[in-house]
C-alpha cells in the first residue's frame, strides 16, 4: 500500500521557494531535525513494539544525518538558523489524531506517512526545478529517502492496526490534508 496524495503542490508554491531558496534551507532544516524527534518519540512511546523502535532509530538517525547535511547548505550560504517555529500544516494534521489506544496509534503512523509523502512529492519538484549542479543531486536524494520513509509508516500501520481501519482511514486523512494544503498560503517553506 502506497500513499497516493489527494493533490499536488502548485506551480505558485514551487515559485515561491525558488524565489526564496534561503528561507526554505532555514525550514528544510527545522523539519528535519523535528522528524528526527518525531521518530524518537515513537520508539519511546512504543517500547513493546521492537521492530517499530527498530525502525524509529533508523529513521530519526537518517533525519539526524538529513539536518545535518542541510545544515552544512546553511552554513556554506552564511545564514543561521532561526529559532523553531510552528508549522500550520503539521499542527492542523495532528489535530485530526483521534484519541484512544488504537485509534491514536494508527493515526500517529498515517498522519507521519502522509507528511512524509508530500516532503517526497515537493522535494522531488524542487529537484526537477534546480538547475544541474549539486543541490539538484541533493534533493533527488532527499525525495528518495523520503519515499522509503512514507511506505515505512504505512508498512508498520498495516502490521500492526486492523486492515479494515486502514485504508478507510488513510482515505479521510487525505482528504482532509488536501483541504489544508489548499487553504494554506504559499510560503517558501517545505509545507
């Protein structure tokens, strides 16, 4: 099972972090150290799943290594990175996180899949964007990486949540995210 996003990005986003390549290094830089956190809040809060804390410390380890390289863009362009700020869209999907054991679990890992494949669809515009030359190579990376990490969410879900739940809830989520990436503004940040 594949996440197959609800709507794509528009051409006045990618315009816009084009524009202002800076400012989307700074909250490309941010995200990734937040998966990081993400990934190890996971494997906290789920000891008696191993093969989940298994995977969690792969990941927050490549997320870390992501922030790492990302950061190295930043320091090679002089900027420095500003203090985390919240982000409209995360916020608004973890908001649709139901409460309760099972329930709150499953959406954890969807709404964790879901933000991982429009990171996979807007790196991999940005890439195809970018001029030859290294920072293309870079982002074709990233977008790899990132559609590794959406299947990993959704492969976990379905070992562990009920499949009758899955797909039916997966559906609604998508929609929903489509709702908010509509009626967020066009800002030169990854979402």
């Amino acid at each position: 099972m594949t996440i197959l996003l609800h709507c794509e990005s528009s051409e006045e986003w990618l315009k816009t972090v084009l524009a202002d390549f800076d400012t989307f290094l700074l909250d490309h830089a941010a995200n990734e150290k937040k998966a990081s956190g993400v990934a190890l809040n996971l494997a906290a809060h789920y000891p008696d799943k191993p093969d989940l804390v298994t995977a969690m410390i792969d990941l927050a380890i490549e997320e870390l290594s992501h922030y790492r390289d990302v950061f190295k863009l930043i320091r090679e362009r002089h900027l420095t990175i500003p203090p985390d700020a919240k982000d409209p869209y995360v916020n608004q999907l973890r908001g649709l996180i139901r409460k309760g054991t099972e329930n709150y679990f499953l959406d954890r890992l969807l709404v964790a899949g879901i933000i991982e494949a429009r990171g996979l669809e807007r790196f991999t515009k940005i890439a195809q964007a970018l001029p030859s030359g290294p920072l293309k190579g870079f982002y074709q990376a990233i977008a790899h990486s990132e559609a590794r990490h959406a299947n990993l969410f959704v492969n976990l879900a379905k070992q562990h949540c009920p499949a009758s739940d899955l797909q039916c809830r997966l559906d609604l989520l998508l929609t929903a995210e489509a709702n908010i990436l509509e009626q967020l503004p066009h800002r030169a940040m990854l979402h």
